[in-house]
C-alpha cells in the first residue's frame, strides 16, 4: 500500500450531514450533507486556504445527529441549498487529491448531491483522485482503534477542541493526523529570522544557547527507526533515506 502520496495539491475533507446511519443505506433514508470542511495541503504543507460551509438540506436533522454534531434544524434553515454553493465546492476539489477518514462515507453523499443537481453534476471521482485515512490507519495499525480520536491519542495531537464533531475542525485535525502518519508533520513556517521567536512549531535559538542537553537514540530507537522507514520505502517512496 502506497501511504506516501505524491500527489502535490491534496483537500483534506470532512462532512457532517442528517443523519448518523452509514454508507449508500443513509442515502436511501433521505439523508443529506449539512456541512462542508476542507483545508488545503500542498506539498505537504498546510497553506491556510480552506472551504467552509453550513448547508440547508430541505431535511429535517435526525436528533441522534444534533447531539453528535450539534447542527440544529433552525441553525441551517437560512443556510444556502447545495445547488448554490455546489459550484464554488468543485472549484476548491478540482484537480486535488481528496484526503478522508472513511472517504467513502463522504464520497457516497457528495455523489448523491452532485446527483440531485440540475443538471446532474459529475462524481467525486471524475472531479479529483480519492484517499482513505482509514485505509491507511488499517495497514498501519491493524487490529487497534483507528477512529479520528484514537489516532490523535496515538500520534500525540491535540484534539481537546472536538467536544462536538464538526466539518471544518475534523478536517484539520485529520489534516494533522494524516501529515504524521504518513511521515511527520511539515507545516512548519519557516520565515521568522527573529532569535527565539515562535515560527508554526519551530523555535530558533540564539548562538547564546549553551551547555545544551543532547540526547541521542538508543539502538533499539535506531533500529524501530529504520523498521519504520523500511515500512514507507514499502511503498515505493523514502524521502528520508538517500
């Protein structure tokens, strides 16, 4: 499995929608997409550009779906429709490589509203390639809880923002989730010059900085390390190795 995309643009997505029942069987019930989160990657690096928005489903919400996500009927009802914002959504897509957990419940109901479009409005697929987090999660982590929350356990992200689901946040907490499963995180802004000033993460130390505790990776660090970079040249790309 190649975990390593090289894809150069990537949409990091999340949906919330009416109802919580899974897959094409929610669809079926009537069920439509109520929010839209997407954050923009590219080449790996968080750009800061994102897609956001609150949507009228012409449904009533299930209340089991209010109090995971906390979208009320009355919050939506002078939200736009799909079809209005349907045009502005493909134009952030078009082209990327589209990144969810469990892509194919998000996939499954945008197919269905692009559907519903008049007139009818293309797949996800034909608009942009399409990864699955959980996919990965999977090969990574097999037989362990790979849901959103677990991951951000595993991988050391904070998630204490997530009282409720919702589109947007989800989506750059996958964001953060997938950059490190896949090899580390590199949104880091490297323009401050200033000494000791936070830039994204990294803070730079003065020549001043002395007498510094160095820690170095014990041999079996070292050999988990090369069995972790053995399992992504696996997939065909390792940019860590020469």
């Amino acid at each position: 499995m190649n975990i390593v995309s090289s894809a150069k643009r990537q949409v990091i997505l999340d949906t919330e929608t009416t109802g919580m029942n899974q897959g094409v069987g929610a669809i079926y019930l009537g069920h439509r997409i109520i929010e839209i989160g997407c954050v923009e990657v590219i080449n790996r690096r968080l750009t800061g550009r994102h897609y956001h928005e609150y949507i009228n489903p012409q449904q009533i919400i299930d209340e089991e779906a209010i109090q995971v996500h906390g979208i009320t009927n009355e919050y939506v009802a002078n939200k736009p429709k799909f079809a209005e914002i349907s045009q502005s959504f493909i134009e952030f897509i078009d082209g990327a490589e589209v990144v969810a957990h469990n892509a194919s419940f998000d996939v499954n109901f945008m197919d269905h509203e692009f559907s519903l479009l008049h007139p009818k409005g293309p797949k996800t697929a034909d608009i942009c390639p399409i990864l699955d987090t959980l996919e990965i999660a999977k090969f990574l982590h097999p037989g362990q809880k790979n849901n959103l929350n677990a991951l951000c356990k595993r991988y050391g992200i904070d998630n204490s923002r997530r009282e409720l689901h919702g589109a947007l946040l989800d989506a750059e907490i996958l964001a953060d989730v997938y950059l490190m499963m896949t090899g580390g995180q590199t949104k880091f802004n490297l323009s401050s010059e200033k000494a000791g000033e936070e830039g994204g993460g990294i803070v730079r130390l003065s020549r001043n900085s002395a007498n510094l505790k160095v820690i170095r990776a014990s041999a079996d660090e070292l050999t988990k390390h090369e069995e972790r970079l053995d399992l992504v040249a696996k997939s065909g790309q390792c940019i860590w190795r020469g």
